[in-house]
C-alpha cells in the first residue's frame, strides 16, 4: 500500500533516476530480521532482571509479583530513553517545519499569479537553423497573444527558480584581461521582449528588450544586481559594456554587448538559494536556440488556456514535443518540494515519538502504581491526602521526565547541527526549537502521567488492607 502512494507523495526529483519503488525481497527480509533482533534484544531484560531475583525473595512475595527498585529503574530507563528520542525527533521536526516557514516568506523576484508555462523542445531535423527556431517562435507568439484571456506572452530559456540551463563565461570590457580560463560564468538567459512583463520581474535601471533589438541592431544585454555588486565596482551599469560567450552550432563565441538594462534579483535555484546568482539576458532575436520555456499571463485561470495554447502550437508544429506543463507558482513551489517533504516525513515521525513517549509514561508509572497499590493505602490510612499520593506519582513522572529531557536536549544539538545544510533561515540552536520541543514532550508526558496519578488516588484504603 505505501509503496502504491509514495509516488504521488515523494516529490518529483527526489527519487534517483533508475530506481524503481517495488517490493524487495532484501529489504523485507532485512526488515523482518532487524525487527525480530530488536524484539529478542529488549526481551531479554525482563528475563535478565527476572534471574537476578534471589529464591528467597520470589518465596517471600507470597505468590504476588512485587516491583523492586532495580526492575522500577530499568522501566523508566526505558521511558526515559523513549522521551529523549522523542525530544530529538520533535527537535529535527520543529526545526525542518520553521525552515519551510522560512522559505515560503522568501522573495522570488518575480510576480506571477497567472501565469502558465511550458516547455518546447524543438527537433533539429525540422529546424536546422536557430533562425528557423526564430521564425517558428515568433509566430507562435504571435498567435498566442491575439487569444482571449491572454495579456502578454513570452519566451525564455528556463524560467526563474528552476536553476540553470545555460552558463556561459564573460569579461567586463575595460577591466583587466584574463584567459579564458579564468573567465567568470553567468546564468545566461535568451529571452523575448515581453520576459519581464510576462513574469512581473521588476528593473532597478534601464529599460526592457523591445522589438527593435534585432541580430543587425546593437547588440545588448540584461543584467541582474548580483552582477552589477561583484563585477562593476560601483561603476554606472547603463552603458558599460560585457563580452559574452553566444550559442552558436559551430560552437560558443565572444559576443560584445551593451547593458541597456538592471532588474531585480530573482531567485534562480530556487527560493531555497543562499547565494545570489549572475545573470545575463540576451534579446532572442540575437541569439536564438533550440527549445524554449513559454509563458502565458493570463486574465483567467491559467490552466483554462491550456488546450487553446496548445493548438496555437500545433498549428505551426503539429509534432512539437510539450512538456512540464505548470502555473509558474507550482514551478515556484516545486523549488522548495524536497524540503516540504522532509517537514512532513520527519513531522510524521515526531508525532510517532510523541505517541510512544506518553506510552512509555503511562505503562511505567501505570504499572508503578499498580505494584505500590499496598503503599498508598497504608499512606492514605495514616492520614495522607489526595493530593499527597498524586504528587507522590507524579514526582515519579517528573524524575523520567527530567532524565529524558536532558538526554535529548543533548542530543538534539548534535542532531541540528548535521541538519544545518538543510535549513534555510534557521539557525542550528534556535532559541524557539530548543524551548519548544521539551516544553511539547513534558506536556505530553504528565498528560500520560496524569491517568495513573488518578488510579492511585481512588485507592481505597480499608480495601487494600482487607486484602493483604
């Protein structure tokens, strides 16, 4: 069965390429084998413990099994153990679920409610040119724009989140020359005049492309701020001048451009990025290349335009392959899906954990108090109160719960530490995680603690020494 729902769970990407999710026979038997280990290996205590009890001690109890102070501590070691995993878990859990929260306030630098992309993927048969690929997405812009519902179309490399597709390298023209070895890399992007439109990225300076930047016109290119900070050293963006390495069938060539243009930063790996990427657009009209993400903003849903979208399509190339069809918010979440996915599986885990924390609260002091039934009534007779016996078990709860505690804030520090790769905006040891976890544990365990507390103090005390 779970194996059947981890496809439409596990997000896309996450599994290796090749690897098929199917019923192994080694797993299972791995599984089954390491179970019946653990079952033997915690079975053996109760046996242990039992042949330390001298014979005199079994005769002594009369026939009733009788708690002793060694048996009492191996049972909250347990719970204890139980609790301090427990802490661990919740820790990891909290601090996945806080990163997630993280990136869902992140800027992605573009803003695109209706917007829905695709990708063409263009054959080279048919287009043995990149000026026929031009041709061919010209008209498909054309013909998708004059749909209705459709306000702005555009055409780009990739689409921004979805992380590189091009790197080319390039030199700042008037900034000492290095080989071409040394040259830095860009996010280099060919896109159409209505890209930023289209997708809603924002300029700092300059201007957008227009039809009118065209392969026999200036060429030009579109930076980002992160290659204006690291390669301009403060000088003006507008007007300076870029040499950069251009598609070309017979191989990359150095191409000078003018920057006519500075835009916003856009997160281009993701929203999850730490480090700002170079980018550097180019007019597709001066460097077009096989295949292209489309964009369609749209006044209506996005997906309503799908199947009109598609025959505009198919009208020039009824063979044109049409993949990774999404609105541009699911390719902006898709970005963040690994980390949505371990909140969630570790999430699930630490709800586990709690569970078996309050099981293991509950059967101890449960069976405490069951074995010290004879205590209380004895107590209660020479004038203890209800309250006294119920602090008494829950001073027992609260001696488990302080042990586990420790044990897994301890561990849960060594634990955040091998996560700190996987948070975003977190840090390691944050201050909420490190309250909030133990804080949900103890609630959790004198919750279950609570049940066995109230059993003792309905202990009757004239019935209790009828018995004995």
């Amino acid at each position: 069965m779970i194996i059947r729902v981890a496809p439409a769970v596990i997000p896309r990407g996450t599994i290796p390429t090749g690897l098929q999710l199917a019923l192994d026979l080694r797993v299972a038997a791995f599984a089954v084998a390491i179970t019946l280990l653990t079952g033997v290996i915690f079975g053996l205590a109760p046996v242990w413990q039992l042949g330390r009890t001298s014979v005199a001690n079994a005769l002594q109890a009369s026939g009733n099994y009788t708690a002793t102070s060694s048996n009492t501590r191996l049972l909250g070691g347990i719970a204890a153990t139980q609790i301090a995993v427990g802490v661990m878990i919740v820790s990891g859990a909290v601090l996945l679920i806080r990163t997630l929260e993280r990136l869902g306030q992140v800027d992605p630098g573009f803003h695109a409610d209706r917007v829905l992309t695709m990708h063409l993927t263009l054959a080279i048969g048919r287009y043995p040119k990149p000026e026929d690929a031009l041709v061919f997405y010209e008209k498909v812009e054309k013909e998708i724009a004059a749909l209705p519902g459709v306000r702005s179309v555009a055409l780009g490399q990739s689409l921004p989140t979805e992380g590189w597709n091009i790197g080319q390298g390039f030199r700042v023209v008037g900034q000492p020359e290095t080989d071409e070895a040394h040259d830095s890399a860009a996010h280099y992007q060919m896109v159409s005049a209505q890209y930023f439109e289209t997708l809603g990225i924002p300029f700092s300076a300059g201007r957008a492309f227009t039809e009118h930047d065209t392969a026999s016109s200036q060429q030009v290119a579109i930076v980002n701020e992160e290659f204006v900070r690291r390669h301009l050293n403060g000088k003006p963006p507008l007007g300076a001048h870029v040499k950069v390495q251009a598609m070309d069938p017979s191989g990359p060539k150095m191409v000078e451009r003018e920057i006519v243009g500075v835009i916003n930063q856009v997160k281009v790996e993701g929203l999850g990025e730490k480090e700002n990427d170079v980018e550097i657009y180019v007019p597709i009209m001066q460097n077009p290349w096989y295949g292209a993400a489309l964009a369609v903003r749209t006044d209506v849903s996005p997906l309503a335009l799908l199947t009109p979208v598609k025959k505009a399509i198919a009208k020039y190339d009824p063979e044109m392959a049409v993949s990774e069809v999404r609105t541009m918010n699911d390719v902006a979440q898709e970005s963040i899906a690994e980390p949505r996915f371990r909140a969630q599986l570790v999430g699930s885990f630490a709800g586990v954990a709690l569970s078996l924390s309050a099981l293991g609260v509950f059967g101890v002091l449960a069976f405490s108090v069951a074995q010290r039934r004879r205590e209380f009534g004895v107590r209660m007779a020479l004038g203890a109160q209800i309250r006294d016996i119920f602090t008494l078990v829950l001073a027992r709860a609260a001696g488990i719960l302080a042990f586990g505690l420790v044990g897994g804030m301890l561990g849960a520090a060594a634990l955040a530490r091998s996560l700190s790769s996987l948070l975003f905006g977190v840090r390691p040891l944050d201050p909420v995680t490190f309250v909030s976890a133990p804080v949900v544990l103890a609630l959790v365990a004198l919750i279950a603690a609570s049940a066995p507390a109230f059993h003792a103090v309905r202990t009757d005390p004239a019935v209790v020494l009828r018995q004995e």
